[in-house]
C-alpha cells in the first residue's frame, strides 16, 4: 500500500488562483452548512420531490408510465417505510 506524502504539498507551486479556488470552496462549505442547519425542513422536502422526480424519469427511460398521483402515493409510502408492498397493478 502507497503513503501520500502531504509534506510534499508544501513544496508545490501553485497559481494564485488555485488558491482562490480553495477559499471560495471552504467559503460555499460554510454556507452550505449554514442552509442545512437553517433550512432543514426545506431541504428535506427538496430531496424528497427529487427522488419522486428521479424515479419518474428513470422509470421513463426503462418504458415505465404512471400518473404523477400513483408515483406520489407509492414514493410516499416508500419514503415514509423505507419499504415498498407490493401492490396491484392499476390501469390508467
């Protein structure tokens, strides 16, 4: 197994802007922590919408069609169970 040698970071030349990059990193980082202690409640019903929206679309892609209110129902047992019954199919 290698080791990284970070002391060899100190002897690298790096563009100023690099630099930059780094601070503006560490500042985002901030912030985000900053929404995610703040705004908890939103960004959990932020996820949840992007799975449903996740699973509409890959489920598109696999030839899978359903209304928009079935998905909701059955993402929001899934997402509420952490498990999915299995359920008969409907006709649309």
């Amino acid at each position: 197994m290698r080791k990284f040698n970070y002391l060899k970071l100190m002897e690298l030349s790096l563009p100023v802007s690099i630099y930059h990059t780094i601070a503006k990193i560490h500042e985002y980082k901030g912030k985000q922590e900053l929404y995610v202690e703040n705004y908890s409640d939103i960004l959990e019903k932020m996820i949840d919408v992007a799975k449903i929206q996740s699973t509409k679309s890959s489920n598109a892609i696999e030839g899978i069609y359903t209304s928009d209110t079935r998905l909701k129902e059955l993402m929001s047992e899934l997402l509420t169970t952490n498990t999915l019954r299995v359920l008969e199919p409907r006709v649309f």
